[in-house]
C-alpha cells in the first residue's frame, strides 16, 4: 500500500524578514514533506527572491496570486496541492525539528481521523512580547482537546475533507481558520490534539500593532457572528459590572471594593500564571527589574486588548448587515 503523500501549504505576503527562518527550520525537519506549495498574494519586498533560492533544496511550488487574501490564497494551494494530507503553517513562525512528524503521525497511523491540531506558543524577544503573550495565548495544559479549534498555524487535514468542507472561506478575511474548523468539525470530528506539535512566533512588537490585530480579529467576529455571548459578557463587564462595582466601592461600602479587586485578581489570574514559562522564552536572563515590567504590562494589554475587541466587533457586524455574506455553518 502506498503511503499517504503529506503537501505542506503556506501563504505569503511580504515576509523577507522571516521567511528563511520557516523554510530553514523546514529543512531541518525529521520527516520533511512529500512536497511545499507557497502561495504569494503579490510581494514586493524581497520575498519571491528568497523563494527562489529555496527551490533546489526542497519540491517548492510557489504560486503568485496578486491580490488574494489568506483564504483565497489558501484555497488554491489546497487546489494546487498533491497530497493526501495538508499540513498547513502560517508565515513568521519556526517549526520544530519534530513538528511535521508529530503532527501527521496520528492521520498516518489511522484513516478514519481527519484533523490533527498542533499548537502554537510565544517566541518573545522582549519583555513587552513575553507579558502579551502570557496574556493572550493559552498553555497546553489549560486546553480541552475535544473542543480545540486549532489555528492554521499548526494543523493537519486530509485534502478530501478540507475540499469536502469547501476549504477556507473566502469572503472573510480574520477568523477565517476558526471556520474552517468549525466546518470541519462538524463533519470531521474528533480532532486528534498534538502539543507537541507547536510552532513558536513573535507576539506583535507593540500596544499599536497588538491593537489593531485585536480589532481586526474580533472585526472577523462579528462578519462570521461568532461568540454572540462572549462579546455580550465583555461590553457588561466594561460599560456595566466595572463601572457600577466602583460606584458603588465609592457611594456605598468598601465591600464592593474588595469584590472589584476580587473580580480583577481572577481575571488576570491565568497570565500571571504563564508569565514565568513564556519568560522562560527570551533570549536573555531576565532580572528583577524584567519581571517588575511584564507584571505591570499584563493588565495593560488585558485592558487594551478588550478595548480593541469592542472596536472591532461592531464594525464587522456593520459590514455583515451590509454585504449579507453565506452562511458558513453546514
């Protein structure tokens, strides 16, 4: 019986300052793909450049498709790909040695399994990029594997299902992987989860680049309508329970106070938890005076990143009640 050919797809756009770091840690895997299908959506930077170089020591398909976004560049290196299975990775990230092995070892040992979910953690070169990450992304261990949706940074599916689902969906252009495996979920399921299999990236260099990928993500919300009740939580919490809690801390008993600083103690709670692993992570010993900068940074970037929410959310629900886009659910 032959063995299922594995097709790693990437999409680009302007990453000459990373891009040889993914395709270096790609030539050091243990098991390297069958063959690399890289769609450009129109660099002008320098990135087909460094493709280029890369096409003698690797298969390397590289696509140039000016204009696309991720999910139409997507879809057509799915269309491209010759692989019975996709894994499928994000530029500015580096993959571990072992990452396209363990990734597709359980779609390789079972037939009846579709999707392997990998994982993702910070690779932080400072302090401000350590407390963003342990404020933002989960550690392995706070994850329930069989409600997981995993990013496209690290996941794995067969080509049949990815095209049996319709691919990814192209008229969104953030949170389109959480379609894609919602839509394969709800045909594909159990999604096998694989820690181990976790690329590492840089968390945005700043409160500026950090906010607008926050309101672009949650913008991506409210275009698919995602998580009604968890934006709903969020505007109470800021423009209701805050606001009242201090009111009343002030007018009426310092009990309401001590509940107000209950209630941000267990909200900031699991990033204070993660700081010392993701701190772990620098390129450098922090000292007393790093850890006294990520600790104050942590409820900065909690506070900002739900302000960047709030923007976002209505915006993308403006754009939805104007376009009417298709219903994504199956």
């Amino acid at each position: 019986m032959t063995a299922p050919r594995i097709s790693l797809i990437v999409t680009v756009l302007n990453e000459a300052d990373n891009i040889a770091r993914l395709l270096d840690s790609l030539l050091a895997q243990t098991r390297l793909p069958d063959e690399v299908v890289i769609v450009d959506g129109g660099s002008t930077d320098g990135t087909q450049a460094i493709l280029s170089r890369y096409r003698a020591c690797m298969p390397l398909q590289v696509i140039v498709q000016a204009g696309c976004n991720i999910s139409q560049g997507r879809n057509l290196a799915i269309q491209h790909a010759n692989g019975d299975i996709l894994a499928i990775t994000d530029a500015g990230v580096v993959l571990p040695a072992d990452w396209l092995e363990r990734l597709c070892a359980p779609l390789l040992a079972d037939e009846s399994l579709h999707v392997s979910a990998g994982f993702f953690v910070a690779d932080p070169h400072n302090v401000f990029e350590a407390a963003l990450g342990a404020t933002t992304l989960p550690s392995a261990d706070e994850i329930q594997p069989e409600r997981f949706l995993p990013s496209s940074r690290s996941v794995a599916v067969r080509r049949a299902a990815a095209l049996a689902v319709g691919g990814y969906p192209e008229w969104l252009d953030y949170c389109e992987d959480l379609i894609f495996d919602l839509r394969l979920q709800a045909r594909y399921a159990p999604f096998v989860f694989v820690p181990q299999a976790a690329v590492r990236f840089r968390p945005r260099p700043n409160l500026r680049a950090f906010y607008k990928q926050y309101r672009l993500y949650a913008r991506g919300d409210g275009k698919a309508d995602l998580w009604r009740a968890r934006h709903a939580v969020r505007y109470g919490t800021y423009l209701v329970g805050g606001p009242g809690l201090l009111a009343l801390s002030l007018l009426a008993s310092p009990w309401f106070a001590a509940l107000l600083l209950l209630g941000l103690a267990a909200y900031l709670r699991r990033p204070y938890l993660r700081l010392p692993q993701v701190m772990a992570r620098l390129p450098f010993r922090p000292t007393a005076r790093h850890w006294l900068a990520a600790w104050a940074w942590i409820p900065v970037v909690r506070v900002v990143g739900d302000v960047a929410k709030m923007h976002g959310y209505p915006q993308g629900w403006r754009w939805r009640l104007a376009h009417e886009p298709p219903s994504w659910r199956l």
